[in-house]
C-alpha cells in the first residue's frame, strides 16, 4: 500500500541519529545538511551547525527554505535540550 510506503518515509526522516557523543540530528536534518556541504560530523554543538547555516542563508540570496526549516529546528532542539525551563 501507499501508505505503508509513506508512513515508513515519515518514521526515517523523524529518526533521530547520534553523529557523537554530544549531538543527535534527525535524519531529514541530515540530508539538507549534506545537500548543503555543511560538515556537521566535526561540529560538537548544535550552534555550530547553526553557524554554518546562518553563514550560507546570509550569503546566498536564493531562496533556501529547506535550510531555513533546519536552522529553526535546530534551534528549537538546543533550547530544549540545553536550557533549564
């Protein structure tokens, strides 16, 4: 079935995978990443990927509305995960 199809897609882009001991990115945040040439495996923080994007969406005029949704993803995941509520 199609659907079968289309909630097993959903579940991969949704999984969560460890790049090191300290950051965990969804898949769907993995491949914009590599779209974009950004080399998260060496970054230890998620500011740091964060900084890498900011410097592309800040140089590039185009629109990158992919790149955008993982920015604010990412920072919406460091404030939950790094912040005292």
């Amino acid at each position: 079935m199609k659907y079968d199809a289309l909630i097993n897609e959903t579940i991969k882009k949704n999984q969560l995978v460890k790049i090191n001991n300290k950051l965990y990115l969804f898949n769907y945040q993995i491949e914009v990443l590599k779209k974009y040439q950004i080399p998260f495996e060496g970054c230890q923080s998620i500011n740091e990927i964060i900084f890498y994007i900011e410097e592309i969406l800040n140089e590039d005029n185009n629109d990158l509305e992919d790149l955008e949704n993982v920015s604010i993803s990412l920072t919406e995941q460091d404030y939950y995960q790094n912040y005292k509520k």
